[in-house]
C-alpha cells in the first residue's frame, strides 16, 4: 500500500480533498449559517451581549423555516416513480419486470425519506447527495442507496454543472474509529501495514475550515479516543471513474477503476449529486440564502422597536430636578413620579414615533420574505372550482422554485438509472420480486427464472383462465421439444429507457378532463364508450380492465359492481326527485299559510277600525246627552195681523 504501488499517488488524492477544503471553505461558512437560519440560531454573540446589556430579551420572528418546511411538504406532494420503456420490440413484455425491479429496491431502501433528506439539504445549504452501491448478503448482492449527509460531501471546486457531471472528484468523509477503518482495508491487508497507516493520521496536519470535522471536532485523528477521518474518493483517470479509500496516513484500499458499470460497460460513478444554485464562483447556495437578509431585517427592526417602545428621553432645564439620577430611576418605573422645580422646563419624550417607523418598515420587511421563493400559493386553494385551477395556482407559487424541483427530478432520475445498472450487473441469480402495486392483493414477479417452454405454456394458459387437463398436462412434458430451458424475464437482456411518471398525489389536467368525461357519460351515456372513461381514469389496475374488455367483455367481479353503481345512482336520483317534489309542496302549503294568516290579519285590522268608530259614535252620543238643552223663544206675529 505505497505510493509506488498504484497508478496515482496518495498525496495526488489527498491534495484534492484540501483543495476542495480549502477553497469551498467561505462557501461552506455561508450554508452552514444558512443552516443555522434555519434552526432560528439568527443573532450573532455580539448582537446578544448588547441585548444582554439592555436587558432585553432576544427575539427572533423565524420566516425562514416555515417556508422551507412548506417546500419540503410539496416535494412529498410531487413524488415521481420509475416506468422502464422497451428500446425495442423484443423487450416489450419484459419492460415491465424491469420497473418492478425498480421499485423493489427503491422501496426496500425507503428511497421516499432519502429522496426528502436530500430535498432538505438542497433548499437549505445548496447541495445534497446519496451513494448507489451493493452489499454483499450471503450468496447475493444487494443494491443500497445511501443519502451522504451535506458536511460529509465534497467536491471539485472547479465543476460549474448543477449536477457535478462535470467535476474531476468528489467523495464523502467518514469518521469512525479506529477498529473500522482497519475493517475497511479488508481480510487480505496486512494488518501490520494498515495499523502503520492509522498511526499516521494522528501526527496530520489540521484542515482549513471545520465543515468536514468529527462531532466534536477533531483534525485528522484523535488519538485518545481512537477515531481517523477517512476519504471515501472518487476521481477521473483517462476518462473513467476510480475510487480509492485513505486517510492522513495513506491508503486503506488502492485505487482502482469503479466496479460499477453501465450497459456498455463504462465505469461509474456511484456518488450521485445535485445542487440548487451556482454563483459565478462556481459556490453552491440554497433558498435560504435569498431569505437571509430580509430575515436579519425582520428581526433588527422588531428588536429595535421594542427598545424604543421601552425607551423615553428627558429634556430638562439645568437644576429642574434636585436630584437626576433619582429622577431617571422613577422615570424608568411605570408607577414613576418626579417633582420639578417651579416652571422650569422638564419635558418627556417617548419613542413611540420611531417605534412606528420601525414597525411599518418591519411590515415591508415580512411582505418581501412573503413574496420572495414561497408565497401561499403553493399550497393551492380548497375551495377552486377545478383541479385546473389548483395546478394553475400552485404553478404560479412555486414558478420561483422551478430549477430547484427540475434539478430534485434529474436527481431522482440519475438515482433511478444507477440502480437499474446495479441490477443488470449483479442480479444474476433467480430472484422473485414482491410488487404491491394491485390495491386488492400483493403479486410476485419471477426476474432470472430458469423455466422449461412446457412448464411456460402451462403457466400462459391458466394466466390466461383457460388452465390445461391433466392429460394435455403430461402430454406436454413428454414431449422432448418442450424440455428446452429458457431464462424468464433475463435482466441482464434488457434493452431500456427509464422515464420518470408523476406520482398520483399531484394534480394536473388529466383529472379534470376525466371528470369531464365522466359528465358526459351521465348526459349521453351511448355517446361516451365505457373504455374511453377507463383509460382516463387513474386506476392502478385499468390495464387489466382493458385486457378484460379486449378479451371480450368485463370482467363479472367488475360488472357486478357497476350495475350496484348504477342501481344506486338511480336510487338517489329518485330520492332526489322525491325530495324536490316533497319541497315543492311543502313550499306551496307555506304559501297558502302565509296568506291565510295575511288575511285574518287584515280582517282583524278592520274590525278594530270599526270598533274604534263605533266607541267614537257612541262618546259622541254620550256627550250629546249629558249637554242641557236651551228653552224655546216665542216668535212674533206677522205685521199686518192683530191678535183677537
């Protein structure tokens, strides 16, 4: 294990790696910060020890996380999954053991949470990772997909690509003690050399920066607790990918070409990367950089505020009051009280006209963090008319974020074509695959299988519900043709695309047409074929459904249960009827009610007039009567006649 043993020199790797320490250094700072944003560590120790001083409490109003957290939730929102397409027609029908395969390992590794972890790490410090490799379990391989944890990778700084596709290195360093790094070497190291190397790691010399230290930090060894930094590396050589493991000492395993191919045959590498943005540095920064100075804004203004909420200013004639530090005290109680002396001036000035400058722009602050990356769009509205209208919502708060999920995509598809290399290189044994994917049952999938084309045809048969006699059975196998050996569903054959399908909990434009179609259906049901609603659904199982239609007809299990649909779709639409009529009357029988009641209202109006008119006449009667009355006059005769 010396230098002169390998192609490339141990202190050729080992110069990379400090060179990557040392001039991603600032940058690094910079996402470890953001980190700490994250986390609500937002005030520098100076800026404590001056609120310290003032005793006032630190206040931290985090914007930052919430934001993160809702772009980490949409990502959950926004899964993809795998599909494997045939590259030609041969492999038509083995495309599909393919995505099975697929997903088997994604699943088994929980590449859902791995997926999340690195989403986290890209929209907080700029860059994630995750290593796709095997693992060795008894007699067969396994594919492992490992997420690398941020301040664990390490790149070429000169790579500019978003993906590091272009980068010469990267690695991931690993502390661990002193027994597993000896682990490492493996069974065929001489034990004697490889503890000389660990030995040497503890008289290294210390790194630049404190990203890529132990927890607690150490250099490149701690000598009392045993424990080395070591350099899982990757690196170019004459156009292809060799990896090497070495710590401060020397190497532990020597470098070597990858031993991971693809389908031609071209090494890999195993450690797949991503990063959200890029400045013209070639420096690697996440969301939350954009986020950070208003952030600081926020919290400055509203510490500042406070203060001068709590602050008043005296302005005062010499000799006003007898004694000023007495003054200044009962000035700072809220219960305060002060004596000045005769008419000289003694004025209070409070802060609250400042206060209020500060809070208005404290408003401007929190409306531009708001707006800026995440705004509540991206979390649709309930209460849309469609599901085209929440896509078009969503789309319009998040196309900020469009690069950022775009460079998450490519991430995932590179994940998902590195496994299927892992998968045609070491998956050469037969294997049977669980696949969930059918809602009612679990089904397994045969990859590898030696099969004879008798022991095929009888399967093919009761797949296809026609299952042989005992007598053709044996006459079958007794045939010598039938007993030649085929390999079902040979991984290693297989001529794919990967492409990646949008997981089932996003909503886009199929969803609404499909519901439109469904609408259709009820107003014209001869118009609209029942097979045009199925392939527009997003049932898991429509591809049997169809197959069952093509074959001739539905299947019984599911004709059964659309003629309950369709009984109890004609159950309510006649409970419906029959409440709208039920409404109809009852409405038409409060009306009449109505009026009835308007009327004996009325009349009852009446007759109090009339008995008002009748306890008038009668009062007026009444005065009448008691009035007295005046005694007659006696009226003169004619002129011209006399009295006899």
């Amino acid at each position: 294990m010396t230098d002169s043993d390998n192609q490339i020199g141990h202190a050729e790797l080992l110069q990379q790696f400090r060179e990557s320490d040392d001039t991603c250094r600032p940058a690094r700072e910079l996402s470890e910060r953001d980190r700490d944003y994250y986390d609500g560590k937002q005030l520098s120790g100076e800026e404590l020890e001056a609120l310290k001083k003032r005793r006032q409490p630190p206040v931290i109003s985090n914007r930052i996380a919430p934001k993160i957290d809702a772009l980490i939730g949409h990502e959950k929102r926004i899964r993809t999954d795998p599909r494997a397409y045939p590259r030609t027609p041969k492999h038509e029908a083995e495309s599909e053991s393919a995505t099975d395969a697929i997903r088997f390992v994604c699943d088994n590794n929980r590449f859902s949470q791995i997926r999340s972890s690195v989403a986290e790490n890209l929209f907080i410090e700029g860059a994630g990772a995750a290593v796709v490799a095997v693992e060795r379990k008894g007699e067969r391989f396994e594919v492992k997909i490992n997420p690398v944890p941020w301040d664990r990778f390490y790149w070429d700084p000169h790579s500019r690509k978003r993906d590091f596709s272009d980068a010469a290195y990267k690695g991931v360093v690993l502390w661990m003690d002193e027994a597993d790094a000896i682990a490492l070497a493996g069974p065929d190291a001489d034990r004697s050399d490889v503890e000389l190397i660990i030995q040497g790691c503890y008289s290294s010399t210390a790194s630049s920066g404190d990203t890529f230290d132990d927890r607690p930090q150490f250099v490149w060894g701690d000598l009392k607790r045993r424990r080395v930094r070591v350099l899982q590396h990757r690196f170019k050589q004459d156009g292809e990918w060799w990896t090497a493991i070495l710590c401060g000492g020397g190497f532990l395993r020597d470098p070597q070409v990858s031993p991971y191919v693809d389908e031609h045959g071209i090494p890999q590498c195993d450690l797949v990367a991503t990063s959200a943005y890029i400045d013209r540095e070639n420096n690697r920064y996440g969301v939350v950089r954009r986020m950070v100075s208003p952030q600081d804004e926020i919290n400055k203004r509203r510490s500042k505020a406070l203060h001068l909420l709590n602050s008043r200013q005296v302005i005062a004639e010499k000799g006003a009051v007898d004694n000023r530090e007495q003054a200044r005290r009962e000035m700072a109680r809220p219960d305060g009280y002060v004596e000045v002396n005769g008419s000289m001036r003694f004025d209070v000035a409070d802060g609250l006209t400042l206060a209020t400058g500060q809070l208005n722009l404290l408003q401007e602050a929190k409306a531009e963090i708001d707006a800026s990356g995440v705004n509540p769009a991206i979390e649709g509205d309930a209460s849309a008319p469609s599901g085209r209208a929440q896509e078009m919502m969503m789309a319009s708060g998040l196309a900020e974020m469009a690069g950022v999920f775009e460079a998450l995509r490519d991430w995932s598809w590179e994940v998902y074509r590195q496994v299927w290399y892992r998968i045609r290189q070491y998956w050469d044994e037969e294997r049977w695959i669980r696949v969930t994917d059918d809602e009612r049952n679990l089904r397994w999938v045969a990859v590898n299988r030696p099969v004879t084309q008798a022991d095929l045809m009888i399967e093919q048969a009761q797949q296809a519900g026609q299952p042989l006699d005992p007598q053709q059975v044996a006459q079958i196998r007794a045939d010598p043709m039938m007993q030649q050996v085929t390999v079902q569903n040979p991984l290693a054959q297989l001529d794919v695309d990967l492409i990646l399908e949008d997981g089932p909990d996003s909503v886009n434009l199929q969803s609404e047409q499909y519901q439109s179609l469904i609408e259709l259906k009820r107003a014209d049901p001869a118009a609209i074929p029942t097979r045009a609603i199925i392939e527009a659904s997003s049932l898991r199982n429509k591809d049997q459904i169809l197959e069952h239609l093509d074959a001739g007809g539905i299947p019984p299990e599911l004709q059964q249960q659309m003629q309950q649909m369709q009984e109890a779709l004609q159950q309510a639409e006649q409970a419906v009827q029959e409440s709208e009529q039920k409404a109809q009357q009852a409405a038409a029988d409060n009306a009449i009610k109505v009026a009835e009641l308007q009327l004996k209202q009325q009349e009852l109006a009446i007759r109090q007039e009339e008995l008002g008119i009748e306890r008038f006449r009668a009062e007026t009667e009444r005065i009448t009567a008691m009035r007295p009355q005046p005694e007659p006059q006696q009226t003169p005769p004619p002129s011209g006649v006399f009295a006899g």
